[in-house]
C-alpha cells in the first residue's frame, strides 16, 4: 500500500471520530463555534511539541519556508475554519450520515477549484462523475419531512451549509498542498507537521480572538468539557497529520477522492452510536455521491 493511501484512511478514522465527538459537544456544552475552536484548543500545542521534538530528536534545521507558504496556509486554515463551523452547524439540522455526505461534497468541487488554482482539467469522464454527485447532493438537500415546492425543498439551510462546506473544504485542500510543497524538506513527515503546525497556531489565535469578542464565555466552556474536547484535539491532530501527509505525496483531487471511504465510517457511526435512520431518498442520495466518487477513482487512476 502507497504511503499517501494508508495516511488518507487513517485520517478519515480520525476524522470520523472528531466529528462524532463534536456534534456531541455542539448539541449540549458549546456553541457552534466553541465545538470548532476545540480541535484547535487542544492540537496546536500538541503539535508544537512534536515538531520541536522532532527536530531536536533528527538534528535537523527548521525547514525553509517562503511568503507564499504562509499565504497558502492562511487561505487554507481559514477556509477549514468556516468549512468545520458549516459542518458543525448542519449536524443540528440532519442526521450524521447525512451531514459528512453533504461535507463530502469537496470531492465534486475540487475538480472546479483546481482548474481555477492549479489549472487542472477535467476529462469527459470526470464531468459525468460531477453530474451524478450533483444528482445525490439534490436528493439529500431535500428532507424526507420536507413541505412546498420543488424549489422550497431543494433550496434549504442544510443544502446551503452542505455546499458551503465542501467548496471551502476543496479550497482548504488545494491550497494546503501549496503550503506543503513550499517547505524546503525531503521528509514528507516533517513537511506536514510544519505546515499543520503553522496553519493550526493561525487558525487557533483567530478563532480565540473571534470567541473573545463575539462569543463571551466559549473559551472557557470549551476548558470546561475538556474531558471530551482534548479528545477533539487528539483526534484532530492524528487525522490533520494524516491527510497532510497525503497531501504532501498526492494531488488533492486524489486524496479527497479516496477520502470518501468516510462515507462507510459514518454510516455507521450514524446507525450503531446516534441510532439515526436514513430514509429511502438519503440512501439513495448517498449512492449517487459513492458513484460519484467511484467515477473519480477510475478517471483520475
């Protein structure tokens, strides 16, 4: 198995986990923006310490880093923040199957960011496979409870906060993989851990500021259930690592695309912890998405 495949599935372990923890936190002892703040909370410092101790351990010299490093890194750090708040938000108004489904939909918009970024293109094949996810994310912004016209169902808070989430979430990949091929390194370790390191003390001081002034009393709610939110740093910090190696040895369209193996995760983390069930119209709206992502596979291979 090539290194970058095994650090995505390892990443959407952990990744799984955090968001099940979250949305936990978010439906009782913070806020939508105190339940993100705690991934950063508790993994920026984690993440200092091993950088540091990596390269005391290695004997080797911090990497050089450039303007456009930092440039990258900010864009990405904050399109991540405003993406997990989209996520965090939409886990309050459909089950959590469903709400990683819509987040998923980074994997559809990647090939659109990339071609604006990195000039990528898309083959015939890849625009079939955005057209079926398209078909599964119009399914899924309509709840099975849902009254009105066509338009009215389509058109919903959940839909908006899906899509949102995903653009920003593509924006946020391509970009870390900007960042990462900036640092002066060999080592694809140790260029991930600069970057996460650099990107999460950024995302870290703007949301405490962000909480400080909009949010009196977050930061200290999110000190208050640390007995679940450090476990949202740990877990933050083990599937950031994961899918910043990733990125570091693979395009973000790739990765991304395998990435939806989280489907399979939350699936069932949906059914055997939240005791949730999908309806007929979300598990179909789940399908085309898989497809979707099954056609990226084969076009991108």
């Amino acid at each position: 198995m090539e290194l970058w495949i095994f650090a995505t599935i390892t990443a959407t372990v952990f990744q799984t986990a955090r968001f099940m923890l979250q949305k936990q936190l978010s439906m009782g002892a913070l806020s939508t923006g105190g339940a993100t703040f705690a991934r950063f909370a508790y993994s920026a410092p984690l993440l200092a310490v091993l950088v540091a101790a990596w390269l005391m351990m290695s004997g080797t010299a911090f990497p050089n880093i450039s303007a456009r490093f930092w440039i990258m890194g900010a864009i990405g750090g904050l399109t991540q923040i405003l993406a997990t708040v989209c996520v965090v938000a939409l886990f309050r108004a459909r089950n959590f199957a469903v709400g990683i489904t819509f987040k998923k939909t980074e994997v559809i918009l990647s090939a659109l960011v990339g071609l604006i970024v990195l000039g990528e293109g898309v083959s015939t094949l890849g625009f079939v496979a955005i057209l079926v996810g398209l078909a599964g994310v119009l399914l899924l912004s309509s709840a099975p409870e849902a009254q009105g016209s066509l338009s009215e169902r389509i058109f919903t808070r959940a839909a908006g906060l899906g899509l949102a989430s995903g653009l920003l979430f593509a924006i946020s990949g391509v970009t870390y993989r900007a960042a990462t091929l900036d640092v002066g390194s060999d080592a694809p370790f140790l260029r991930a851990a600069v970057t996460l390191s650099a990107v999460t003390l950024m995302q870290f001081t703007a949301m405490a500021l962000w909480l400080r002034v909009f949010e009196a009393g977050q930061i200290r709610a999110v000190w208050a259930a640390r007995s679940k939110a450090v476990w949202i740093g740990l877990m933050s910090l083990c599937g950031s690592l994961g899918w910043f190696v990733a990125f570091t040895l693979q395009t973000a369209a790739y990765v991304n695309a395998l990435g939806q193996i989280e489907l399979l995760f939350s699936l069932f983390v949906s059914v055997l912890v939240f005791k949730e069930r999908l309806s007929a119209r979300e598990g179909i709206g789940i399908g085309f998405l898989t497809a979707s992502v099954l056609l990226l596979i084969l076009v991108t291979r």
